[in-house]
C-alpha cells in the first residue's frame, strides 16, 4: 500500500484530498500506463451517485483524453458493472469513481485491468511514483489523436442482461425486499430482480447526491429488516454505495451476513461437485463460526489479508470458486472479478427457490460468535504503528492469552480512512465489547 493507493483505490475527502488536480493526474498517468503501445486505446468509466462525482469525473476524463485514450462513459452504474463492462467492450481498462460505503464527503478513483482485475501493486506503484515525484508522462497528442469521450446508452442493460446469464431459474413466487443505499444500485437492482418474476420492494432508491449511504444500505441494515418485517418478505437485500457488496435479511428478519452467505453458497457448490478443493477463501475477519460450519461439513477456510483483492488473488491461483468477505464483498470466480452485490443477491435467491427452504432455515447452518468492531481514530500518517508501541503490543498480547483460544483479537489500520479497527470475537458480547472499546482508547491515547 502506497501514499495515494489504499486497499481499493485512491480515496479521501472530495476537493480536498482527492482534488480535480489529483483526478487528472491519475486519469493522465494511468490512462498512460495501462494503454501503452495500444492503437487508439478505449478505457470505460463509471461512478456512483456522489454529489463529487461530476466534478471528479470531469477531471479524470480531461486526463485520459490528454493522454490520446478514448473514453468510454457508462454513467451510474456498480463498480463490478464497470470491471464486467472494461472487458465486454474490449477496452483496455476501466475507472470507477466512488467511495463505496464511506460518508458523502469521501470519494475515490478505482482502476481495473482489461481483464476486469483491480489493478497489482506494481501498476499502482508505477503511477504514484509519477504523481509524487511530480513528473508527468512525454505523450501530448494534437489534432484527431487526443481522446475523446463517447457516452453508452445501453452499459445498465447490459451489466443486468450478463447478470442473468448466470442463472437458470426464475423468482416468480419470491417476495424480495431491497435497499439501494441511494447508491449505485438504485436502477440497476430493481430492474433486474423484476424482470427475474420476483414481487419487489423498494427503499432508499432516490439519489440526489448528498444521501447516498445516509442512514440506509448495507451499513444501516435495520432499514431493510424493517421493510422485511412489514410486508412479510421472503428475503432482504442492503447495498452500499457502488453496490459491490451485499447484507442480507432472512424472512424472519435476522442479518445473513458475507460469512453466512459463503457458507450457505458454498455447501450448495459443494452438493454440486463445483467448489475446488470444497475450499472457500475468506479473510481473517471471517468469523470463527464460519470454520466451524465448514470444518462440521468437510470443507476448508483459507484466509488472506482483509480486502476482496488480496480473496482474488488466492482464489485465482487455486482456482477456488467461492471466498468473500464477512462485509458482503462475494466472489464468484466463474461469473466475476470483483465483489458484486447484484450477483450475490442473485445467487442467494437462486439456492432458496432451488431447495425450496426458507433463507433462515439455510442460514441457520452456521452459528456466528460474537464480535465486536470498534475504530480508534488515528491519522493517517500514524495508523500503521501500533505495532511498535510496547503498552499497545502487551496488552494485545494479554487479551490472546486471556481468551485461551476461545477468542480473538485482531488490530488492523483501515485501508481507506483514518482509523485503526480493534476486532474482539468470543463468547460474552457485553465483555468482548468493553474490551474493544478499551482498547481503542489505548491506541487513540499512545498514537494521538
């Protein structure tokens, strides 16, 4: 991780830390680096429903198009609707502009290979070292070879129609409840669930650019638990902001979180001789529950560092079919390259309407321990030495000892915000979170 690139992209506050300046840079440079040697190179671009999106859309098309690359604008659309669509249109990258579930303030710049991939450690390394170092690249196209930008009318009906490619049932009977988060998957999701034959309804579906993630979505689940619990619903469905991430709600109202629903998704795959290995990839805050699900019916967990690139990665080289993340970034290797909340709300529905059981009776095969996250604000500057803190590093070593293998403590600086996350698992929800939030205020305290 460098300066500018986190874990998923560039991100901070719009117009102060991700300014236009910033977003022509990368638009530049990127453009630059990933279409190199490319004859009249194309690169998609999409963005959520951020007031900022515009203006950095704005900027960052200005420097593709300094660079001699086309642009291809799909508009509103999830951030995996971008990566399918960078490789449905044989473009040789593809930008999504968002700041997934962060707050209105926040946004970010996201690039993907021509593959569909998040781009590797090197290619974003590459870019930064121009951008921090203040050069700029030797390419200044006049006349007819300067980019210019071309607008897709049909990019939403084509991510929905792949979508249901990956599908062969129908919903018609399922009564499905949807929060869009006033995020990306506003159109998108009641679309498609619709034409799919499913009875939906919808909150949270009217962006105006300054709601988008405000007490809705993936991160406010209690919305659509509600909206469950009102009309009776058969399932639920939360997003956040660029929708490549999905919570779920049983017909009871109970949250179906990424681990739940890899477990549910994962036995199914297995049933049918498609899970490699009967092996899921998940991250090392998948909870100890999911290992116990998975242990009980002779499949494995591997664990990678958090972040749905560093699952891919795994998932790639073994060619494992399923892995995810507790916070609903899904992955199925053989439909998609990135965490797609549409398709996993897809996939979820399809095993009900197959095995003809309610979601909690599949949920209900994994029992979740409890675990508690609380975030120690730190700079950014900071946020990675908490580890070099002797007080820090004793007291964490205190807790392991404590819990005797029956709980854990695991500290890691958030990718994209100011903050170090303190995660507590064990078998006591009131201690476990006392603990956490002690924590927290030792790191805040030691690193302030």
């Amino acid at each position: 991780m460098g300066q500018l690139f986190g874990t998923d992209g560039v991100r901070g506050i719009a117009n102060k830390d991700l300014t236009v300046e910033l977003a022509y840079k990368l638009g530049r440079i990127g453009g630059y680096l990933l279409t190199k040697g490319k004859n009249r190179p194309k690169i998609v671009v999409g963005m959520d429903t951020r007031i900022s999106g515009d203006m950095l859309e704005a900027a960052l098309i200005s420097g593709i198009c300094s660079a001699g690359v086309d642009v291809l604008s799909v508009g509103v659309l999830p951030t995996p609707a971008v990566a399918h669509l960078t490789r449905k249109y044989n473009a040789d990258a593809g930008v999504m502009i968002s700041a997934s579930h962060n707050p209105v303030e926040y946004n970010g710049i996201k690039f993907f290979n021509s593959e569909g991939y998040k781009l590797s450690d090197e290619i974003e390394n590459e870019i930064e070292s121009y951008i921090l170092n203040g050069e700029d690249i030797p390419v200044f196209p006049t006349g007819e070879d300067v980019g210019r930008k071309k607008l897709i009318v049909d990019a939403l009906n084509d991510y929905t129609e792949f979508l249901k490619t990956t599908l062969n049932i129908k919903f018609d009977g399922l009564k499905i409840a949807i929060d869009c988060g006033n995020g990306a998957a506003y159109m998108a999701a009641p679309i498609l669930l619709e034409e799919l034959g499913a009875d939906v309804y919808v909150i949270h579906n009217d962006p105006d650019g300054t709601n988008i993630n405000v007490e809705c979505g993936s991160t406010k689940p209690e919305e659509v638990q509600k909206l469950v619990n009102e009309i009776g619903a058969d399932m639920g469905f939360a997003f956040d902001g660029d929708a490549d991430r999905l919570i779920a709600v049983d017909e009871k109202g109970q949250i179906v979180d990424g681990d739940h629903i890899m477990a549910i998704c994962g036995e199914y795959l297995k049933n049918k001789g498609l899970l490699t290995n009967n092996t899921i990839v998940g991250t090392v805050m998948s909870n100890l529950g999911l290992d116990i699900c998975l242990e009980e019916r002779d499949m494995s967990l591997i664990k990678t560092k958090v972040g749905d690139r560093y699952v891919l990665e795994e998932m790639v080289k073994h060619n494992y079919k399923l892995g995810g993340e507790q916070s609903g970034h899904i992955i199925f290797l053989d439909h998609n390259t990135t965490g797609d909340g549409l398709l996993t709300a897809l996939q979820l529905a399809a095993v009900v309407k197959e095995n003809k059981k309610s979601l909690s009776e599949l949920s209900g095969i994994m029992t979740s321990l409890p675990q508690v996250l609380v975030n120690a604000k730190i700079d950014n500057a900071k946020k990675n030495s908490y580890l070099e803190d002797a007080i820090i590093k004793a007291e964490i070593d205190n807790l392991e000892k404590r819990f005797h293998g029956e709980g854990r403590v695991l500290i890691r600086p958030s990718g994209t915000e100011p903050l170090v996350r303190v995660m507590i698992e064990g078998k006591d929800k009131e201690e476990i979170q006392t603990i956490a939030e002690k924590l927290a205020e030792l790191i805040e305290e030691r690193l302030k």
